[in-house]
C-alpha cells in the first residue's frame, strides 16, 4: 500500500522574521533569476529524471553518470569519474579566486528499486507534473509553475532534485557576476540506496580530491513547517531477521493444534516482549550511554517546531507512541522496529496449518552513542533469555530433538553507524547565519530520523558535515509516487545559494 500525503503548505517557505530590505545585495536578484527561468530549471531536472537510476542497473547507471558530468561541465567545475568496484562516483572542483574555504556536496544520484505498476503513471522514469487533483500533464514548456505543483518521478526529491538545485544556484549567482566564497567540489554517490559500499574505498584511492573544510549533504526531507532546515548527524541503521522455528514442515491445524507449538505466534511473543505497550524498548542495555542533553542541546531540541496534530493527521494516526510524545525527543533514542512479518500463507493461498517458521524483518535506527556491532549483541541477548536456543542455520534433528525453543537471528553486513557533528563548529556557525541572514531562522534538528550511509566516509575524512535538506517532507521517498514540491525547489536553490555565499 502506498502512503498518500497531502501537504498542508499555507505559503511559500521563506520566513519573514526579518525585513528584505536586511537581506544580503545577492538574494533579490537570485531569487529574480530563479523566477525567470523555471522553465530551464525543470527541464533539466526532467531530463535527469528520465535515466532510470536503479544501483543494480549497471547500463543506465553509468549513462547517469556521464549525463551529471556534462551538467557539472556546463557550470565550469572540472569533473571526472571516480572508478570504484561498483558504480562510478561523479567528482567536480570548481576553485573561486579569494574562497576562505572548500565545501564538498555530497549527494546521490541512484535511486531506489521500481514497481511500476503500483505508479499513479506509465513509468516513474516518465516524470509527470500535478497540480491538486488535477490530471497528470507534460512537466516541459510552462514558463510559471505554481509553487503547489509537483513532480512524480523516482528520485525526485530523492536525491536528483538538490544536485540540480546546486547547479542553478550557481547559475544564479553567476548571472549577477557573484562568486561563491568558497571553493566548491561535488561528490555524487551512484550506490546510496544500496548503503553506498563503494564510497569508503575510494577514500584511499582518491582521499586528495575530497579535502575540504566541511561537508554540506543534500539529502533526506525539510522540516515540515517549511523553513529552511539544518541537521546535524543523521540516524545509522543495523538491520536484523529474526526465525523462529516449528515443525520441520507445516502440519494440520486441526489434528495437530494445541499441542504442536506455533512458530508465528511464538514469534508474536518474542517481539511483544521488546516493547512495552508504550513503545518503550525493553532490551536490556538498549539506551546505554545516552547522556543527557547540554543547555544548548535542551534549547535546540524545544526550539523546534512540532505540529504533531497536522503530522497525525498527515499519516491517518491517532496518537503517537507515548514513550515519546514528542517527536524531536524520539530522535534522540535508538529505535527497534519491526519492518516486516512473514509465516506460512494468508489471503486466498491460506491454508489451515500450523506454519513450519515465521520471521520478522527489524531495523534499528542508531544514534551516535549506540553503534551497531554492540545494538545487535544485546538483542542476541534478548532473545536468549526469552528461552530460545539460537542457530546459525535451519536447525538439524539432533538440535530439535534437544531445544524446545528455537530461533536464528541473521544481521545484514552492511551496518551504518550514525553520526553528528557540533553545532558550534565555527563553519557549522558559519553555515547556519548565511541561512539565517538570507531567508530567515532556520529550524536547527541535532539529528535526523533517517540514515544517510556516509558516516564511515565522514570519520576516514575528519572534518565535520552536516545535512541541508530542500525537499518537501510527505515526498513518497523510497515509495511509489515519489515526488517533488515545486516550490521547494526553486526555494531550495536560494538556500543553497546561501551556502555557497557564507
């Protein structure tokens, strides 16, 4: 089932908590230029849209790749492909005479995978423009678009709409012959949705060219007021099976039930056992190390703008879970979710047995302090003690005959540990007043909720990064129908070009 949202946006995002005539001599004529040639901006956009950008699709990939180059070219960056064991890294340098520093942008130019019949149009790599309940129509040729409009296409919003934003904030600021006060490289990643395996290897070989003084990720959804959005550190993320085994074949329901144990009801258990009817996580030593908030964290958090009413609303929920009432409080924990269930057959396959097995899929969400190696070792430990031997493979006869509870749990390889960086970090600071001075007050979150698989990256480089996000928060990101504001993209562009003049 596909999750519908519909925004409830009361104006364009930019914040009047300061007069324009305050506002730096660039803003007025960047955001002139961006009313002028809309029609240039998401044409391009359309055109990167229509390369399918599946990871596992080698051909289509590398014809993603070669495209953004030429993109990067046209802006006078000097760009190559950085080979990899898996799909090309697209780089660029493009160096400003006086720039008091280096950003690199990190984005993502992959996609994830497809069902396109479950698409509200022909193709998702046919990107199709909406306005309301309108019909769908030809993104091209409008020389206006209302800011409400949206555009229905895989990767969107996630993640090819902010490299083209990047690229017409520099067109922009170019058009009033304004320079960016800082050098500017550019890595665009070609497996992120396939947790990125490729880019901590290429450290070694290409550590030179992604020196930088601070990482600028555009990526993952802006907060839901609208405002512009800064975050800094993202969740990480361990993913886990968890079996529970039965009989060693499905048997009948009604000769056998009551007397033959359940697996998918015994796994029902075991997952109630951690959490409490609250949501609060039950595994021992799950929020171990967590240490309160500093006065500048405390105020950070409350800061935050929460309409928990409209986001309800937004997702068809009545209340929220009430561990965690507050949803910036939440993010601050790690998470144990359960993603997925399977056992035996429902819906007309169903058929009146007791299910050999039942396994649910779970993921954790990591916070800096809780990294991953040790989350899935306490749940192990969980496990355990509800009574289950655990296996490394389908249990043989001996170990059935000698364990009447049992169990395998299987964690993925491609763990991401979660990462944050200090909002005061001078170029973090520097960063956040450019924003601020430009559009209005941005909203600070100390993390976000969803896992950008650089943090490895991060540490191997050592110097700080934080996410910009542009794109409206009910996108569709990684569902069917994904989709992008308009208005959050050509706001976005200013936003960016906020960075570019810090």
């Amino acid at each position: 089932m596909t999750l519908s949202i519909t925004s409830n946006y009361s104006q364009a995002p930019t914040v009047a908590d300061a007069t324009v005539a305050k506002r730096p001599a660039w803003v007025a004529p960047t955001r002139a230029w961006v009313a002028a040639h809309q029609k240039q901006i998401v044409g391009e956009l359309v055109d990167l849209l229509a390369i399918p950008n599946v990871a596992a699709d080698k051909e289509n990939i590398r014809r993603n790749a070669n495209h953004l180059v030429e993109i990067l070219r046209a802006r006078g960056f000097v760009p190559e492909l950085l080979e990899t064991a898996g799909n090309p890294l697209v780089f660029g340098e493009l160096k400003v005479a006086g720039a008091q520093r280096t950003l690199l942008f990190y984005s993502h130019y992959d996609g994830q995978p497809v069902s396109p019949a479950a698409w509200k149009q022909p193709s998702p790599f046919v990107p199709v423009l909406r306005t309301g309940n309108a019909d769908a129509t030809d993104p091209r040729g409008l020389a206006q678009y209302d800011p409400e409009s949206r555009i229905y296409a895989r990767s969107a919003s996630d993640d090819k709409a902010p490299i083209i934003a990047l690229c017409a904030a520099l067109d922009a600021l170019k058009s009033s012959s304004i320079l960016p006060s800082s050098n500017i490289k550019i890595i665009l990643d070609g497996e992120e949705e396939a947790s990125s395996p490729s880019l901590v290897p290429a450290i070694g070989k290409y550590r030179d060219k992604l020196t930088a003084d601070l990482m600028v990720i555009l990526d993952g959804p802006q907060h839901i007021s609208g405002r512009p959005t800064i975050a800094y550190g993202a969740r990480g993320l361990a993913e886990v099976d968890i079996t529970v085994f039965g009989p060693k074949a499905g048997v009948h329901s009604g000769n056998y039930g009551n007397w033959i144990p359940n697996p998918a009801q015994r796994l029902a258990a075991l997952l109630a056992s951690m959490k409490d009817d609250d949501g609060r996580v039950l595994v021992s030593g799950f929020n171990d190390g967590i240490a309160g908030l500093t006065p500048d964290e405390e105020r950070m958090v409350d800061a935050v703008p929460e309409n928990a009413a409209a986001m309800l609303t937004a997702f068809g929920v009545a209340a929220p879970e009430q561990a965690y009432p507050k949803l910036q409080r939440a993010l601050i924990y790690p998470t144990l979710n359960v993603r997925g269930m399977t056992s035996a057959f429902v819906g007309a396959g169903a058929r009146t047995i007791i299910p050999d097995s039942a396994t649910a899929a779970i993921d954790i969400r990591l916070v800096k302090e809780t990294p991953a190696a040790a989350m899935i070792e306490k749940l192990r430990a969980h496990v355990r003690m509800q009574g289950y031997h655990l296996v490394d493979a389908a249990p043989d006869a001996a170990t059935r005959a000698k364990y009447s509870k049992i169990a395998r749990l299987v964690a993925m390889e491609d763990s991401i540990n979660a990462f944050r960086t200090s909002p005061s970090d001078p170029q973090t600071r520097a960063l956040a007043d450019s924003i601020r001075q430009a559009i209005g007050e941005p909203v600070l979150l100390r993390t976000l909720g969803g896992t950008v698989p650089i943090a490895p990256f991060i540490a191997a480089l050592g110097f700080p990064a934080v996410l910009v996000p542009t794109v409206n928060f009910d996108n569709n990101q990684h569902e069917e129908n994904e989709n992008l504001r308009l208005g959050n993209l050509f706001e976005g562009i200013v936003t960016i070009a906020a960075i570019l003049r810090m």
